[in-house]
C-alpha cells in the first residue's frame, strides 16, 4: 500500500475541543496524533474522539505547507483551549 499525506481533526465530544495535525502513512496505520496531552485522553477514553480527514496529500514536501494552512484559522486565544494544539506549527 503506497503511503500518502492527509490533514486531520479530531474532535473530543467530551472536552468539546479539536485537534489539528498531519501524517504520512495511512488512514488506518494507527497514527493517532504527536500531542502527548491529546493521545493520552484519546487513550483513556477512544470512544468520546472521532476524526475526519480534512484534505489528502501526495507530495511529502507540501504535507507540512497544507497543514500550516490549516492551523492557521484556529485563533491564538483558542490554542490549549478550545484546541488541543499548543502552537501552530
């Protein structure tokens, strides 16, 4: 299975926060996501998360670009809060 990029939200229906983040590799390869706050929660609770794929990437070196785009909307008063992301890079 050849690998590709995709640009992810998940979305905590507990916490009622979002996740914004990119991966190289497969829908279902597992990846959760890098923010240690956001998978551990994930991991205690999986049933409260859902994720959807925001948008699909075939070149590696545009990966980070699309999804610098992306975090770009979230406002920076939002960050940590309303987000799990702390930055947007």
């Amino acid at each position: 299975m050849k690998k590709y990029g995709f640009i992810y939200i998940w979305f905590d229906r507990k916490r009622k926060m979002y996740y914004i983040g990119s991966h190289w590799g497969h829908e279902k390869d597992g990846y959760i996501c890098s923010s240690n706050r956001m998978r551990d929660a994930y991991r205690r609770r999986p049933q409260d998360f859902k994720r959807r794929i925001l948008s699909e990437v075939n070149d590696r070196t545009i990966l980070l670009d699309e999804e610098h785009a992306w975090l770009s909307k979230i406002k920076e008063t939002e960050l940590g809060k309303k987000y799990y992301n702390l930055r947007k890079h």
